[in-house]
C-alpha cells in the first residue's frame, strides 16, 4: 500500500487509516469528473493518449486512482483501452453520425413522451430551469455553456421518465452528443442556432400539461433540428422513422 504524504501524516494520530481511504477515493472522483469534463468538452480530442503516470503527475496522485478513474470513463465508451493496455479519448468515427441521429431521435421522443406521463413535481421544476438556462446561454452566444446545458436538459428529462435504463441510455447517447456538436460548432466557428430554444419551450409545455402526444412531436422537432445541422457537416444516410407512441400502443 502507498504511504501517506509527510503533509498527511501530521496530526493523523486519529482516524488516519480513514483519512486516507476518504482521500483516495475522493481522489479517483476528482480525476474522472475532470477528465470527463475535458474529453466531453473536447479539450482532449479523440485519440489523445491517456499515459497513466503523466496524470498521476499531473493530478499528484498514485495510478490507482487514476486508473480506476480511466476504468470508469471507458465503461461510459469515452475512453478506449488498446490491447496494449494504454488507454486513448474514444476516437469519433464521423461514418457514425447517422447512426447517433437515429438514436437521438428516439430517445428524446421516448424520454420525453414517459416525462409527460410521468414527471413529478420537482423533477418538472428541474427541466424549467434548465430550459431557461439553456436559453440564456443561447442568446448570448455561448456554445460550451450551449451545449452542456442542452445535454443537462435532456438528461432531466429522461430522469423523469421514471426508467433508471432510459436514464443511463440517454447520458450515453448525450454524452457522445456533446462531442459531435462541439466538433460541429468549432467548424462553423462557434455560431449558435437560436432555433432549439423555440422547441424547447413547446416541450416543457407539453410535460407541465401531461400530454405524450404533443411531447414526442415537440421532442421530434428538436431533434430534427440538430439533425439537419450536421446533415449538412457531415453528411447523412436516410434513417426510418415511427412514432413511439404507434409502438407503445400495439
């Protein structure tokens, strides 16, 4: 086991041991949270080399945090393991745009039609807020805050589903969101489209009223409207569309 720092010795008399598991814990915590934040951000573009003694340097930590923190970001598919055991940001395979357009489309339709049905009061009152967050961020012109609070809004949404396995399916689909229209934004020179913040408004609206119907279709129409802008980055294949609520119903 590694030994305690000089600094952590001092006045450990008591509760040392319990220190320093707290720490090391804390520690493994504090690299995944900014290692996620940076990949997610795309301050570490895809297929930066993930050399656990550098970050261990880098964060003045042993490896075993670090690793355990890259463990972690790989089970998320946001950090790959190579066969010689390095570990490299996920590549971004941009033939694999249609196939996160597609799966964009349906989870926010299905998370928002089962928001509708299912929401609570709070859970209601989180998606408000974000809702207008997200607007602010917008108007002034703030793609990372943009971005980030798009995938928050989302991710609420999905919680309020009441299906913990949509909720995991959403943040995964999100998460790769959040590199795709950064990559989107850095190439068109971080120009904002003001349209989401018109969707957004009728889908809240739908969720406070309960009313699946017109979530979905207000779920569809922001979907589609991120859809159409990296239609035209990257390039598209026809998808099939069908509507949730024709499946559910059957």
């Amino acid at each position: 086991m590694a030994r305690s720092t000089s600094t952590g010795r001092k006045g450990a008399a008591s509760g040392g041991v319990t220190a320093r598991k707290r720490t090391r814990g804390a520690g493994a915590t504090g690299v995944y949270e900014q290692l996620r934040r940076e990949i997610l951000e795309l301050k570490m573009e895809p297929g930066t080399l993930l050399d656990e003694t550098d970050l261990a340097a880098r964060f003045r930590l042993s490896r075993s945090p670090v690793r355990e923190a890259l463990i972690r970001l790989s089970a998320e598919g946001l950090v790959q393991t190579l066969r010689n055991r390095s570990s490299i940001v996920a590549p971004f395979d941009i033939v694999a745009v249609p196939s996160y357009l597609d799966a964009m489309d349906l989870v926010y339709r299905l998370t928002s039609r089962l928001a509708a049905m299912n929401r609570r009061p709070s859970e209601l009152a989180v998606i408000h807020e974000l809702q207008k967050e997200h607007a602010a961020a917008t108007r002034r012109g703030d793609a990372a805050a943009m971005i980030r609070l798009n995938c928050d809004f989302h991710e609420a949404i999905a919680k309020a589903s009441g299906n913990s396995f949509y909720v995991a399916w959403a943040r995964q689909v999100l998460d790769q969101g959040q590199r795709i229209l950064g990559l989107y934004l850095h190439d068109v020179g971080d120009q904002v489209s003001s349209h989401s913040i018109s969707e957004h408004v009728p889908l809240v609206r739908a969720i406070e009223q309960q009313d699946p119907d017109a979530a979905e279709d207000a779920a569809r129409r922001d979907a589609q409207i991120i859809a159409d802008q990296m239609k035209q980055r990257f390039g598209a294949r026809p998808s099939t569309s069908f509507s949730v609520g024709d499946r559910a119903g059957r």
